[in-house]
C-alpha cells in the first residue's frame, strides 16, 4: 500500500482513502483471524495426538526464525541501523522478517520510527496509555495496542518515516516481495511435512504446527511489546514516555520486552543494559560480530547508561519532594 493512496492528516501521519482503508483492514483481519485458527487447529490435534515430532520440531524452529528476523533485520537492523552487514545475511534477515506476516517492510519500519517519534503520545499508532485512567480504560488501551490499532483508517508517510528505504532499491525489493516470502513461510513446513511423513496429513500438521500455529505465537507475542510493555514493566531510565522492561515478554520476543532500555537507547544494537537482562537477539548479534557476520554495532558505554540511569533516579527523588511539599501546602 502506498502513501499516495492516502490524504495529509499531521505531521507524518495520514489517513487512508476508502478504498484503501479496506485493503487495510481486510488485510489485517486476516492475518490476525487465519492464524488463529491454524492455532485452534493445532491446539486440536495435539489434544488428539494426531501430530508428529517433526510438527513439534517445526514450530520451534521457524518461531526463531520468525522471531530472529523481526526483532534482528526489521528492528535493529532496518528501523534502528544498529549494526551492518552483508548482502547474503541481510537477504536472510529480510526474508525471514516478512515469512513473520507482520507487514511489508515500509508499513513495519514507517509504523516503528513513528512510534519512537510520538511514544504514548498523540500521534503513536499503538500506545496503550490514551485511553483514560480507570481499570476499564487501562484494559481497553491494553487491548487496542495489541491487536485492533492495526484496523486504524490512518497509515504513515513513507517520505517521511522512511525515505531511506525509499531510495534504496535493494531494500525496496523485499517490500514489494513481501507476499511471495511470507506464502513461502507457510509452504516451506508444509514441504518438510510432507517429506518426513509422505502423506497429505503430514504436509497439513506441518503446515499447521510450523505454519499458521507459529504464526499466531510468535505474533501474539510481539504484538505484547507494543501492549504490555508500554503498561507494566520496570523503569530505570526516564524517556518521558511509559516503556516498561517486562521480562517474560522479553524472553518470548529475543529481548523486545526491554522497551524502557530500549527508548532510553534505541540506536543500541542490544537492548539487555546488564549482562543478565533477557536480550538473545542481542546476544546472538554479538556472537555473529565476534566472527565478522555483522560489523559496526552500536551500543551506548557504561558510562553512558550510568549517567543516564542516575539522572532518572534525581529527576524522580526530585519530583517525589515536589510531590510531598505539595501535600504539605494542600495540609496546611
């Protein structure tokens, strides 16, 4: 979908013609509705034991490979420039990213860095703090941030959030491939399926289990960052928004949990400031420069994450006396 489907609406923000809208919308239900039903499916069968361990073996395999290629070649690579490399694993990375169905490059990165732009603010696709205060309003901006913002009438300028990609034909052929790796992703289970167990039934458990069934995992899981933790998490750095570390969702998406780390670094190839904060994504690209696969990463020094750290804990001492010689004033 381009931008020049769509009308000026702010400042790098647009919104979609009615046409284009519906694309839009028919596009994102389904790649939310169909892998959930490969999910229920799954779920089914392996109730019925009606599965293989190749099914199994499948489902981990490409969930990482899935993963890897949001969180390293979208993420890091693409949205931040965190890190460079080679043609051949930048192909990797690219085509393993779309085989997630998260959207086309230009839609994923145009989405992020507008994001980071207007994080919990006006003018962020997906925050889940605009919605009031209250338990039933903090639940309905959970639930918006994680799935039906992706049903918005609004997209993101590509001139605007990204012009780099835009003049970068190589990056720009993986978007327009995008439908041909992310159907590759869902045929390539069902091949190795079939070859382990040479019957149909095993080409649709493969398909199932390592197809529409990942699928849905994976997505489900990354979906969390931009809900979860955007609500509840710790806070060691003050970014001015609500991103939040929360851990277990850092574990299930390679370290994207690490939101408050990552706002306070997002050019940082590794999202983990301490060496025992869940981060394999960044762990891996430190093992992939230690043999020359990846070069030129990018991280913050201690230095750096020290000061940074010890001006959130000032800034918070000093809004906490604010906050207690208010109380006081109203008092007396």
């Amino acid at each position: 979908m381009s931008s020049a489907t769509a009308e000026p609406l702010a400042a790098g923000i647009v919104k979609l013609d009615p046409a284009s809208r519906r694309i839009k919308r028919v596009t994102a239900f389904t790649m939310m509705a169909l892998p959930g039903l490969g999910c229920v499916a799954a779920i089914y069968l392996l109730a019925s034991g009606m599965y293989a361990t190749i099914d199994l073996v499948l489902f981990a395999a490409l969930y990482f490979v899935h993963m890897g290629g949001i969180t390293i070649g979208f993420h890091r690579y693409l949205a931040h420039k965190t890190f460079k490399t080679s043609r051949f694993f930048e192909a990797i990375l690219l085509i393993s990213g779309s085989m997630g169905g998260q959207g086309p490059i230009m839609y994923w990165v145009t989405t992020h860095r507008r994001h980071h732009r207007f994080s919990d603010g006006p003018g962020d696709p997906h925050t889940p703090n605009l919605h009031g205060e209250g338990v039933r309003n903090k639940l309905r901006g959970l639930w918006h941030a994680h799935m039906p913002w992706m049903l918005s009438d609004e997209s993101s300028s590509w001139s605007l959030w990204a012009p780099d990609i835009m003049r970068d034909r190589r990056l720009f052929f993986y978007h327009r491939t995008y439908q041909l790796w992310m159907l590759a992703g869902l045929l390539l289970p069902a091949l190795i399926g079939f070859a382990a167990g040479r019957t149909a039934m095993s080409a649709l458990t493969g398909l199932v289990f390592g197809g529409l069934a990942r699928m849905f995992v994976a997505n489900q899981a990354a979906w969390c960052v931009g809900s979860i933790s955007h609500m509840i998490g710790g806070r060691p750095f003050d970014n001015g928004d609500r991103s939040a570390n929360n851990w277990p969702v850092a574990l299930v998406t390679f370290g994207e949990g690490l939101q408050n780390n990552h706002h306070a670094f997002p050019g940082s190839y590794r999202h983990g400031v301490r060496a025992w904060e869940p981060d394999l994504s960044g762990w891996t690209l430190a093992l992939l420069g230690s043999v020359g696969v990846v070069w030129d990463l990018r991280s913050p020094d201690r230095a750096t994450i020290v000061a940074k750290r010890q001006a959130a804990v000032l800034r918070r001492a000093t809004q906490h006396e604010l906050d207690r010689s208010m109380k006081i004033r109203v008092r007396t």
